[in-house]
C-alpha cells in the first residue's frame, strides 16, 4: 500500500458497500510512506494489518466502433515498452514503463519504493463507463520481502509530467486491495478506499481481478468475490471523467529485483453502457 503524505494532500476516506470504514482527515503520514520494515522485510501500514498506428498483432483484439472501444490481449510479444502496435501509450516521466516477455506484462520499476510506478493505458475511443479484467501471474519463485502490486487503471490519461487516473490495485499477498486517485504530479495521491482495506487474503496464480467505473462507482472483485465498491464522490476533489483503462505495477522498498514475478498474462477492456 502507497502511504501518502499529508503536507501534499489530505486523504478523505469513506467507502460504500463494504461496511462502515471511515478516517480521520488527519489520517496520512510522512513522505516515507508511514511504513516500516518488520524482519522479513515486509511492508506494514502503522494504522492497518507518438506511438505507430500499425495494426495490431494476431494476439489482440480490438474493436472501435461507435458504442466505444474495447482491446484485448494475452502478451505474447517481447517489448519494452510495450506497444502492440502503437495500442499502448506511456508519456509522463518519470513514471517507468510496461515491458513483456513470455506471456507476461510486467512492471520494470526497481524495489526502491519510488512512486514512480510503471505503467501503459491503451489508446482508443473509451467511453466513461469501463470494464477491464486481467489474470494474474504470480510466480511460484516470488520471495517474500518487501511487497508488490499490479494495478488496473480506469479513466487513465497522461501528459508529459503527469497522469491522473483511478488506481485500482491488488497486492502480491492478498493483504489489501485499495482504490486510489492520481492526482497529476508524481506523489499527489488521494486514497478513494480506506488504506490497507479490501485485501482478499491470498492471490493465486491464474486468479482473475477485475474492476470497473460506471458513474461514479468503482468496483472491483478477484475472480467471483467483490473486494471494494466506492463511490468516488465521497472524498471531494476532482472527479476524473473521461480517460481510458490502463494497467500499472509497483514495487515497495526490499522487493525482489525480478520484476516478471508479479503480473498479468491477459488483459480485457471494454466500454460498458
């Protein structure tokens, strides 16, 4: 979990559907994130247990048509960043980019606990309203040490120097499964769900996370269990409303330096109603 400093916003946390979480406004911490290292190096919250236009390749799937984009894709070319022909896009820095290899999308963002996650959102038509599902690799390998996360993006738009988007992330242990706004500049965060909350327990290789926005209403599950549903409005502020799906990683403080251990062998976005 990214823990996120109170002299650069204040965090207001209320979530609906998923029992009465609430936090103070004084509720975020210190610039290094408000965590510390127990002895197997783990993380711990104090407060909670221009791009081508080719076509794309044979693997993907796109659709473009007037009810709103949809793409999908199972990874199965070697690039860094990624591309598939021109239909992912990265442009702010420093923010690190998506790369694949053997089936897998993954993050290239080394375990130094920077903000700076990796990320790619796909181009195309999307409408407000989007669904995206991917399925997680997590390696059998994956040392305990530090923490993980894979991240579905939703209203994703980027510039130069900064991206705003709803974050939607699942961590390697299970342990939680937050909703967060990026606010634009690097370090600008905003917690939507309360931090260190949603956490399933346990992710799996194969398992299935998903997540999508319909107005202002964020849900997500991992494969048939809903793990959040928030509605964006509660915590004031800028409510991003257009933006396309996407997909990020990052790496906390003591992580392995293998970053093809945590990610996504498949990935779906579709325009809903």
């Amino acid at each position: 979990m990214k823990h996120r400093s109170a002299r650069r916003l204040v965090c207001a946390l209320f979530m609906i559907g998923c029992g009465p979480s609430a936090a103070p406004a004084d509720a975020n911490v210190s610039p290094e994130r408000d965590a510390h290292v127990d002895s197997d190096g783990g993380r711990n919250d104090t407060g909670l247990a221009p791009r081508d236009t080719g076509l794309a390749p044979l693997d993907a799937s796109i659709d473009t048509g007037s009810v709103g984009a949809s793409y999908s894709t199972s990874f199965d070319g070697t690039e860094s960043p990624i591309s598939e022909g021109g239909h992912w896009t990265h442009q702010a820095s420093p923010w690190a980019i998506v790369a694949t290899g053997a089936g897998v999308a993954y993050g290239t963002q080394p375990g130094d606990g920077a903000y700076t996650d990796s990320y790619a959102i796909v181009s195309g038509a999307f409408g407000p309203n989007q669904s995206v599902s991917v399925v997680i690799h997590r390696d059998a390998s994956l040392a305990p040490g530090g923490t993980r996360e894979v991240e579905i993006l939703l209203r994703a738009s980027d510039g130069p120097t900064s991206i705003r988007t709803y974050e939607c992330n699942l961590a390697w242990d299970g342990g939680y499964a937050e909703i967060v706004r990026w606010n634009g500049a690097l370090g600008d965060y905003t917690y939507v769900a309360p931090q260190g909350s949603g956490g399933p327990g346990a992710v799996h290789d194969g398992d299935v996370f998903r997540a999508e926005i319909v107005g202002s209403v964020i849900r997500t599950w991992l494969n048939d269990r809903m793990l959040q549903q928030v509605d964006v409005t509660s915590i004031g502020g800028t409510v991003l409303g257009d933006g396309n799906p996407g997909i990020a990683f990052w790496r906390g403080s003591g992580a392995s330096a293998s970053p093809g251990d945590y990610g996504f062998t498949s990935f779906s976005a579709t325009t809903l109603p």
